[in-house]
C-alpha cells in the first residue's frame, strides 16, 4: 500500500481536481479557474544553504494563465498531521519562486504572483501548530517593527462547512466529505456520486482508511463506464464477506486436522497399552484409566 503522501498528489495532478480546490476554497464556487488554463510546473525548487545546494519540493504545483493575469503559480501542500514550522516551509516554497523570478535571465518579463495552499486532512483534531512566522519566530520587540511577518493559507477540511463541501465538483468532493462525515460522525455513508478519477481514488481511500480492500476492487471496476462510491462500498463489504468465508474454512480445516492429530495421538497411546494388556503387563482397568477410557470402552476398543 502506497503512503497517503503519494495518494494525495495522485489525485490532485489532475486540472479538473485542482481547478476544482482553487475554486471552491479560494472564489467561493465560482467557476474563475478553467482547468485549460492550467499547466503543470516543477514542484522541485534548489536552494544553497552553508555552501551546499538543496532541493525542495512542494506537493503539487501548476501556473494559471488567465486574460488579465499573465501567469500565477499555485502550489499545494497535503498535511495529514499538523506540522509545527509550516510557515517555514511554505515561506521557502514561495521564496525560491520569487528568487528564480528575480534572475538575469527573467529581469525583463512580467513578474507574477505565487500562492500556496496548505490543504489540512486531518479529522481526528484541528491543526493546532502555527499559521504565521511571528507565531515561530523568537523575535526581540525592539526589532519586530522591521521583521516582516508571513501566514499560511491553511484549509482545514474536515472542518469545513457542509455546503462549502457540497460546492466542489470533483472527486476531491468524495474525499472532503469522507473526512467531514469521519469528523462528525465517526462512520461515512457514501452517496451515488460518479467517481472520475477511480484508481487515483480508490487507491487514496484505501491509505486513509487503512482498508486495501478499497485497492482491491481497481481491477474489477476497469473498463465500468459509471462507478460511484455506493457500489464500491458494496463491493468492499462482498469482499470482506468473501475474505470472512475463506478465513472460516481454513480455520475449520486447521481444527479438523488438529483434532486428527489429537486423535492419531490418542488411539496410538490406546495400542500401546492394549499391547501391555495383551502381555499380561496391565489390567484392563489399569490401562483404561492411563487412556482416560472407561474399562468398558477399552475392552470394546481391544476387540
């Protein structure tokens, strides 16, 4: 099973789930983001630090070229748990862009905005870290006045409002109301919403859920024209039903072949003290109470 990670970006590289995030949590639904108008970017930036070069990456990162904005560059960033210096991280991610705007090369062309998004996945509690540099900076009041402060633009979506929720129009739909519905309710209830992007969202049900019967059921539901989360779930359940049947019969069959063995074992011990009867060497009821037998029953077994 793949980290979530990983899962994240799997889903989120497509345009019409990331227009779909930019529209919703940054222009309230309205459709401002065509996803034609989205191009991938590197994710990977390099920094020199103490005479070394570094790399960085962000999660996902696309430019948006739109009539009145020349380029804007987008970057997501997936948290499932709470990062204490995300500020940091960010203010690197978004300053390495505006470093590679301010070289030779790129001097003389149009300057453009860069925004990070920091998508919160988490549901069990609210990101509890902070939002702003002054929030991790140790900074001397004298000198505050000239320290320029940075916050990040944190979503938290399990805690968004539930007709935020319903806004979006993607799969990324699927996934932000698994999470509220898991914050609420600690159960999730799946509607007959048609599922774009399959594997990339089975595969990522499958790591936040800990449940890779989610991945199991990519192969069964290829070439499908139509696929919603009900179905999927019904599927899930067979599967666990299936799974359920084949542990039962092996179980039944290791028990049948231990009690064999118990049984093998006991009728050898029966022969041997049947012998020592034969011989004159035990009583009948002397062997019979060494098998755990009535006299009776051993006598019978003896003949």
């Amino acid at each position: 099973m793949q980290d979530k990670d990983v899962t994240e970006k799997m889903l989120e590289k497509y345009n019409d789930v990331f227009a779909d995030i930019l529209n919703v949590l940054l222009f309230g639904g309205r459709n401002v983001v065509d996803e034609a108008a989205l191009k991938d970017a590197l994710p990977m930036s390099m920094l020199k630090i103490d005479g070394r070069v570094r790399s960085q990456e962000r999660d996902i990162a696309k430019y948006w070229h739109k009539n009145k904005i020349n380029v804007a560059l987008f970057g997501l960033e997936n948290q499932t748990t709470a990062n204490k210096i995300m500020p940091l991280r960010v203010f690197g991610y978004d300053g390495a862009e505006y470093v590679k705007q301010s070289r030779k090369e790129n001097i003389d062309k149009a300057k453009y905005p860069v925004i990070t998004l920091v998508l919160y996945l988490g549901y069990e509690k609210r990101w509890n870290y902070p939002k702003t540099l002054f929030e991790i900076l140790d900074i001397d009041e004298e000198i505050k006045p000239y320290v320029n402060d940075f916050k990040i633009n944190l979503f938290e979506i399990a805690y968004l409002d539930k007709e935020k929720i319903d806004l979006f129009k993607s799969d990324f739909r699927i996934l932000a109301d698994y999470l509220y519905q898991m914050r609420k309710n600690r159960d999730y209830i799946a509607d007959e919403t048609a599922i774009a992007h399959v594997e990339e969202l089975l595969t990522l049900m499958s790591v936040m859920t800990g449940d890779n019967r989610f991945e199991e059921t990519i192969n069964e539901l290829k070439g499908k024209e139509k696929v919603n989360m009900c179905e999927v779930l019904d599927r899930v359940e067979a599967r666990g039903i299936e799974k359920g049947i084949e542990r039962g019969i092996e179980k039944g069959i290791e028990k049948g072949i231990e009690k064999g063995r118990v049984v093998g074992r006991q009728e050898g011990v029966i022969s041997i003290l049947a012998s020592l009867v034969n011989d004159g060497i035990l009583s009948i009821d002397e062997a019979a109470v060494r098998a755990n037998m009535s006299a009776e029953d051993f006598e019978k077994f003896i003949k």
